[in-house]
C-alpha cells in the first residue's frame, strides 16, 4: 500500500517483567488518551497477555501521515516515557483487513 492517506492499523507488542504488567498497562492507557484528541486518531484497543509478560495495542489511524504526526506530539513524547522504562516495543504499521466473525 503506497497511499499515505489510507487507513492505517498499528499493531504493536510491548514486552515487560510481569511485575510491570499493570504498570505499562495504565502508561498505555495515558499515551491513548494523549493520542485520543489528535488530528486522525480513530480507535485503540489495549490487550493483555495472559502470560503477564507482553501487551498488545491495536490502533486505528486516519492515515500514514496521521500516525507519523503523531510520533511527533510532544504529549505522545512525553506519555512514551514511562512506558519506555518498563517495556520493549516493536510497532508495525498494517493496512486494514478483513474481519472474519
């Protein structure tokens, strides 16, 4: 997909001890409200790993040029902090797919 105004859906996987799990969970929360009033933002979805040691967002984003202007929010920044102290994260940008019910 070349269309940087397409719909786009961030998947990424956060790793962390599972003494933080709780921890990143609510920094995660803050970083989505954060995100919440940004040109573009349409949906976020937290999930836990039952393993307690990885979270998962889904996030919905207007376009390419929405989520990369996003990066740049000095409240995102700011929010990424905290999170960066307890986890590793691997964020991959994905087209919509098909929902399958």
């Amino acid at each position: 997909m070349d269309d940087d105004n397409a719909p786009v859906v961030l998947i990424n996987v956060y790793k962390c001890d599972p003494a933080r799990q709780e921890d990143l969970i609510e920094y995660l929360t803050q970083l989505a409200q954060a995100q919440r009033s940004l040109e573009g933002f349409i949906s976020a979805t937290l999930h836990r790993g039952l393993n307690g040691k990885v979270v998962a967002n889904h996030a919905v984003w207007r376009s390419r040029e929405d989520w990369k202007a996003m990066t740049r929010d000095p409240a995102v920044v700011a929010a990424m902090e905290p999170i960066m102290a307890v986890a590793t994260f691997e964020p991959h940008l994905y087209e919509p797919g098909e929902v399958i019910e």
